[in-house]
C-alpha cells in the first residue's frame, strides 16, 4: 500500500500569509495535527496545534497575527509513492502524529496521520511493533 492511498489530500494549502485565526479554523475542519503552508506552489513550512498555542497564544500574539510568525520551518516530510511499511519508523519518531506528503516533483500532495489504521488504513502495517 502507498501512502498517497492513506492520506488526506489538500488542495489548499495555507500560505505565509493567512492569519492564525484562518490556520486554526483550517485544522480543525481538516482534523489533522498539521496543515502545510506553501508560497509559490513550493513548500516552506508547517503549521500545527502546537504551534499555534506554544508560539502564538504564549507569546501574545492576536488571532489576525500572520502563520509565519508561528510556522515551523522544519518539516518531516515522505513521498505520496512510498510504501506506507516504510515511513512507520518516520511516523513513530516524528515529533508530530503526522507526515506531509509530497510528489516526487516536490509539489504538496497532501497529509499522512499515524491515525489512518483507526480510520481502516494501514492494511497489514498495523501488526508490525515499531517500538521494538
């Protein structure tokens, strides 16, 4: 199975540009942990729960503060052609629950969560221990 059969697609992305309000609202309909932000049709970042409250709550910014000012600018990140066995490693010691998924031209294809076995993905993958 590949990963680009478990993930959640997103046709769009948010940009450096939205605001924090924008990027809380988008994760919280897409039900991921992350969301990518792109500029250009290019990757440059991510933005997650965490960010928005460690990075934008905690240090006093308002809700119509732009993403980049909280966005992570390190991305764990696999191939939408990848075989899903391959990246459980990856997903075990990211430190997010989720994985953005990219083409192998480098252009956004989507998100992949370690939560895909509870939504009926991750066929067989789901019996392997990765803490061994």
């Amino acid at each position: 199975m590949r990963v680009a059969d478990l993930m959640t697609p997103v046709s769009q992305p948010l940009t450096h540009s939205n605001t924090l309000r924008e990027a809380a609202s988008a994760l919280a309909q897409a039900r991921l942990d992350q969301l990518p932000v792109a500029h250009e049709g290019r990757l440059i970042g991510a933005v997650s729960e965490r960010d928005l409250v460690d990075y934008g709550l905690a240090r006093g910014l308002n809700a119509d503060s732009p993403v980049f000012a909280v966005m992570s600018h390190y991305i764990d990140w696999c191939y939408e052609d990848e075989d899903v066995l391959d990246i459980i490693g990856r997903l075990a010691d990211a430190d997010r629950e989720s994985l953005i998924v990219l083409t192998r031209d480098h252009q956004l294809a989507g998100v992949v969560a370690a939560s895909a076995p509870a939504r009926g993905g991750w066929g067989d993958a789901d019996v392997i221990d990765v803490a061994a």
